[in-house]
C-alpha cells in the first residue's frame, strides 16, 4: 500500500454525487463503496499473512473449514455450500491443495456419489500455523475497537440475512 492520501477519496465521491443532485444515495453509495475499499485493505493484510504458507485466503478457508469437521473431512458439495462459492471453486482449491499434499479426496463410505475430502497431517499443521499467524497478526490487530467489531457484526448480519444470505432459527 502506498502513502496515504491527503483526503478521502470516498468522501469526496459523496460530495460529488451529492453536487449531481443525487443526495438521496450519496451516503448509501459512499458506505457500499467504504466497505468495498476495507474488503480490499483486509484481503491485502490478510493475503500478506498467508504468503508465506504459501496459501491464498480461498485456501486457507477451506483448510479451516476441513479442521472444524468432524474427522477433519466433508463432502465436496457441503465444503462448497459453507464456503458459500461455486463447487467449482471447491474443485479448483481441493486440485491445488491436494497437489500440495494438504488434502485428499476419498469416496464417501456409504454414498458412492459422494467425494469426501479431508486434511493430510501435513494439512493439518499447515492450517494451525497460519491461523495462529492470521489470529497474532490480522484478528488480534484488526485496526477496530471492540464496539466497532460488535456494531460491525450487528450491521452486517442482518443485511446479509435480509439479502437471503442465511435464515436465523
């Protein structure tokens, strides 16, 4: 990341379209496009994290999500829906991390449709290095207080559930 800017840019944006007459979706305009800006600064540290395990973060999340399953393995298909991406997306991950002998792919033991895939003990202790490392060097230092992380995750989820992202019980 370069020098800082001497203004926000994203500020200015919201003056403009509010001089274009457009007032009325300069603020919701300015706070889409804030957050689009912050996914970037967080996917930059995130990905600077990870380098050196020589993971990307879509990697990274299907390792830890193959870590919090039980026996460390889950169909495809529900590695696909939890990660909320395309099974092609799953596909292309499990090539590139089973080509690294990180994971592996089984068939389901009762439902021969079915392709498990499941860490390797090297898998395993990669995913535990590097969520320490994500844990000591972007959640523990995430740049917002406390209460900006409670009302960030208040605001969010409920614009993800009313986007039909998840159903609440």
């Amino acid at each position: 990341m370069g020098a800082p800017l001497p203004r926000d840019p994203i500020g200015d944006a919201q003056r403009n379209w509010e001089r274009r007459g457009w007032g009325e979706v300069a603020a919701p305009m300015a706070a889409i496009t804030a957050i689009m800006r912050t996914q970037q600064i967080l996917i930059g540290r995130i990905e600077e994290v990870l380098r050196p395990f020589g993971l990307t973060f879509a990697r990274y999340e299907l390792l830890a999500l193959l870590s919090f399953a039980r026996g460390g393995a889950l169909p495809m298909s529900r590695a696909s829906a939890l990660l909320q991406v395309h099974p092609t997306s799953v596909t292309n991950a499990v090539d590139r991390l089973q080509d690294a002998g990180l994971v592996e792919r089984s068939p389901h033991p009762t439902d021969g449709r079915t392709t498990l895939v499941g860490l390797t003990a090297e898998g395993r202790s990669l995913v535990q290095r590097a969520t320490a490392a994500l844990n000591s060097e972007v959640f523990a230092q995430s740049g917002f207080t406390d209460d900006d992380v409670e009302q960030l995750i208040r605001v969010l989820h409920g614009f993800r559930r009313r986007a039909g992202d998840f159903t609440d019980p």
